[in-house]
C-alpha cells in the first residue's frame, strides 16, 4: 500500500527570504480570518505582483503554503511504537490537540476548499482547485502497521473513518453547531477513535488484536499507557 508523500515546504536558498516574507505576511491575514488574493499580499508585501505571483501561482498554492507553514510540527510527529493500533493513539493524543493552535487557518483551508469545490461544479471555477488531503499522510504512516491484521478492504474503511475525525470538521461541528470546548472536542474525537478502532478490529478476518482481550482493553498492555479519556475525564 502506498503511502502519499509529505507536501512541498516551499524554495530554499536565495529564494527563501521573498518566500518567506509572502508566507509570513499571509499567515497574519489568515489568522485574522481572512485569504488574501496575491495582489493583495503584493501590496501588504511590498513586492511587485509578478514577484508575488512568482512564489504563489493561485490561491491554492498561497493556502497550502499557508496551512504547511502553520501544521508543520503536526506534520514533523512520527509514532514511535512499533504496534499500529498504539500508534493511532500516540498520533491522536499528540496531534489533535495542536489544531486549536492552528484552527484559523485549517478554516480558511476548508473554506477555500468548498467554495472551489462549487464554482468546479458549475464550470466556473478560473484558477487552479485546492486540494486537501495530508491528513491521509499522517494516518497511513501511523496505522500501517495495522494493515496486516486488518485486511485491504478493513484498513481502507478505517482510514476513510478516522479521516472524519482527524481533521478541523470535527472541530468545526462541535464547535460551531454544539458550542463545544476544546477539552470536550478533544475527548468526543478520542471516543470516537476508540469506538472506530474496536469496530474495525472485531470485524478483522485474522486474529483478533491484543487490544480486544480483557487485559488488553481500555488502552493497557503491551506497555500503553492508560486511555486519556478514561483517565482525565
């Protein structure tokens, strides 16, 4: 199974410094709840707009810059257990919660991304779509393991579910529609990760995983440490 590869980081060397200064410009923009037009961040830049459109093309490449930039020490994460389902977790426990930190620009991704997806539709989109998709990265590199005990078609369908979860709708929803906390998003996403992740391995065609055991459930075994969300709450 192939794993999709870490986006592009943006140009090194003498480039860099312009780089630098588009995507530090933009950063503050989008924190402040909005996506600049590269005109625009030209003007608030300094720099002429064929510079501008030098480093950043479209939209799509300035939000993808922008979002790399914010979630790189999410990206940076790598598990370091050997045993896929404790990997998971590690990823969850570690990550999820560093996107209240960069929820600003997560936002404007999914906002471009949705408007894009409509003016597609219509065949009126004029500049190149963005498209998402890293998070497919991180959860294929931290549930590979996984994939043996699983099966192709119960690995992919966990994939496909923690990806609902593993993201900024989830924040989106218990946020915006639920009035949540970050305290209650973070919890409400690891109940759900527990809930998908039994239900994946109760339906595996090999044996069953150490997790599903008496001694095993809940998190403990295998040198795990007890779940947050049984712990904390």
């Amino acid at each position: 199974m192939r794993t999709p590869p870490p986006p592009d980081t943006g140009p090194t060397g003498p480039q860099a410094r312009t780089y630098r200064l588009l995507l530090g410009h933009a950063m503050t923009l989008v924190r402040r709840g909005r996506i600049p037009s590269v005109p625009e961040l030209a003007v608030k830049a300094r720099v002429s707009r064929a510079t501008a459109y030098r480093y950043f093309p479209s939209r799509s490449k300035l939000v993808s810059a922008v979002v790399a930039e914010s979630l790189a020490p999410v990206r940076r994460f790598e598990p370091t257990a050997a045993d896929g389902l404790v990997r998971v977790r590690e990823l969850f426990d570690k990550t999820f919660p560093l996107f209240k930190r960069f929820e600003p620009h997560m936002r404007a991704a999914l906002h471009l991304a949705l408007e894009h997806e409509s003016l597609e539709r219509m065949g009126i989109l004029e500049e190149e779509p963005y498209r998402r998709g890293h998070r497919q990265y991180m959860l294929h590199r931290a549930a590979a393991p996984l994939a043996a005990t699983l099966g192709p078609a119960g690995y992919d369908r966990l994939i496909k579910a923690l990806s609902l979860v593993y993201g900024i709708e989830s924040y989106v929803v218990l946020r915006d529609i639920w009035g949540a906390s970050y305290r209650e998003v973070e919890a409400v996403a690891r109940w759900m990760l527990e809930a998908l992740i039994e239900s994946a391995l109760r339906r595996a065609p090999a044996a069953p995983h150490p997790a599903l055991s008496p001694k095993g459930r809940g998190g403990r075994g295998r040198g795990e440490k007890s779940s947050p969300s049984r712990s904390r709450r």
